[in-house]
C-alpha cells in the first residue's frame, strides 16, 4: 500500500508506492473494503498527491472522488484514473464495493506506456464504457485481480511478468475507452506530446507560447493547431489552465503566502500574480484559498 511522505517543500502532502512485503514492486491491487480496514475515512478524506497511478472502479454502490477541483461520481462499471502528481481527496467509501488498482509508472513497458498516454497530465480522469468495453474492462480487471492474489503459484519472477502483462492489457483498453458518439478516441500527435511535456516540464518558467515553439523548433501557430487538435483548446490557454492549476494546489493545500507561490510559479511579484489569477478564475489568490478551505473544513 501507499506511504505517507512529509510534506514536500510546497506543501502538499506526497504519498509514496510501498509493496506489501512479499509481493511485486511495482503494483498492489486490493478492494475498497481491504482499503476502510487500512487507512481511516479521516485519513482519506485529506488532500494527497500521489505519486504513482490509482484505478478505481466499482461493483456496486457509489463514490464521489476530487481529483484536482473537479468533482466525479462513480458508479459500477465506471472508472476514475487518478495520475502522479493530481490533488485526490476521497469521498464517503463506506458506501461503495469495488477495486483498487495502484502502480508505479516504470511498471509497465515503455511501448505500453506511451500507446496508453499514461504520461498524460490532461486525460480524462473519469471514463464510462459502453457496456461491451465495461465487460472487457471487468474480465481485465478480474484476472489480473486474480494473478495478485495467486503470490506462490508461479516463480516470482513469472509471476511479475504476467501482473505487467495483465495490467498492461488493462491500461490499453481503459486508454481507448470509446467517445459518447462511439468512435475510438484519437491519440494526440506528436507536435501536442512534445508540448505537453515541455510544458509539464517549463509551466514555473516561462508563460509564454513562443517559448515552448522555439524551444521545440515549431510556430505558434502550429502549436495553436496541435493542442487545438488534441485538447480542444488554444495553446495559451492550455499554459495558463497548467498555471493556474498549479496555483490553485498550492493555495488550497499548503501554507505558503501569496508571495511565495508566486516566486515559485516565476511570477515577477505577487501583484503580477495577484492579477494573473483575478483574471483567470474571477477571484483573488486569498479569496481562493479561504472559500476552499471552508468547504472542506
């Protein structure tokens, strides 16, 4: 199961992937009953920033997960992926019965990773198959549920190789899990994936779309199309909601002053910051961080 780190330089409490003893590093699979006897409703309710992947689906019941301000409610045959890095907080489990899935990123292969975009910051987090993909998701999930389980059966070196296997077919059927109109969601190309992860990488030092395209060896404008293409949004605005984004984790989850939020996201001062988050979320950094807190206190 996860392990709570000390909170990180920026405030956010981090939890860690720790195997259980005996088991593959990498993976645990364990049921949301398995969870309540672990970790406390006090406990999970808290803001955490996990740094590997959760699965999550259910078998009946309900559950309302926050995964970085956005609100999801699952029900069976529905699925949250929570990725590193994302603020989760759990809802109410007492009222739900399903599956939890945790795994570190270097679990899987590299060909793996990359055609289900595990890398992905800005994939959806909540999926809902039709009901033939949920039937495939649910036989994936029972096997490789299974195989955990079956510690001893096999060599462990075998073992391991059939969890990355199963799990791997798992991750590449929820990655392209079928839009609402039934068509295969398409991949973004690669001029959005170099941005993105430019992006991930630059957002606390540089704002602007003319940097990233210089720096990938691109035009605006071409960027503009790609992330347009594959997001659904301007270039720009894909920078600014990655900023704010970032912001509004700190704000909400550390102690840290406008001020040092502001150096940390490389803004010049917090007038300039003040004013970059006014403008994009209607609200003051303080205001913010004050209406967040009383919703959750």
């Amino acid at each position: 199961m996860a392990r709570k780190r000390q909170p990180a330089a920026r405030g956010i409490p981090e939890i860690a992937f720790a195997a259980p003893p005996g088991t593959p590093a990498g993976v645990e699979v364990l049921s949301l009953a398995d969870l309540r006897r672990r970790v406390s409703p006090e406990a999970l309710a808290k803001p955490q920033r996990p740094e590997f992947h959760q699965l999550i689906t259910l078998a009946s019941g309900e559950l309302r997960q926050t995964v970085d301000f956005t609100g999801h409610l699952l029900r069976p045959g529905s699925w949250l992926w929570v990725r590193p890095g994302q603020v989760q907080q759990w809802g109410d489990v007492t009222r739900a019965h399903g599956t939890l899935i945790l795994f570190r990123q270097d679990f899987l292969d590299r060909a793996t990773a990359s055609a289900a975009r595990v890398e992905d910051p800005h994939a959806p987090a909540l999926s809902t198959p039709s009901p033939e993909e949920a039937e495939a998701l649910r036989i994936a999930e029972e096997h490789l549920t299974h195989e955990f389980h079956s510690l001893g059966q096999l060599p462990l070196e075998a073992h391991t190789a059939a969890l990355r296997q199963l799990l791997s077919v798992l991750v590449l059927r929820l990655a392209h899990v079928r839009s609402p109109a039934g068509s295969p969601v398409p991949g973004p190309d690669e001029t959005y994936l170099r941005f993105r992860d430019a992006l991930e990488r630059d957002f606390t030092r540089t704002r602007r779309v003319e940097d990233y395209a210089r720096t990938l060896g691109y035009s605006a404008r071409t960027l503009s199309r790609a992330t347009l293409a594959a997001a659904g949004l301007g270039a720009k605005e894909l920078v600014d909601r990655r900023v704010v984004l970032e912001a509004k984790r700190l704000l909400a989850h550390s102690d840290r002053t406008a001020a040092q939020i502001a150096g940390q996201l490389g803004f010049a001062n917090p007038t300039q910051f003040s004013k970059y988050f006014h403008q994009r979320t209607g609200r003051s950094p303080i205001d913010f961080r004050r209406s967040v807190r009383r919703e959750t206190s």
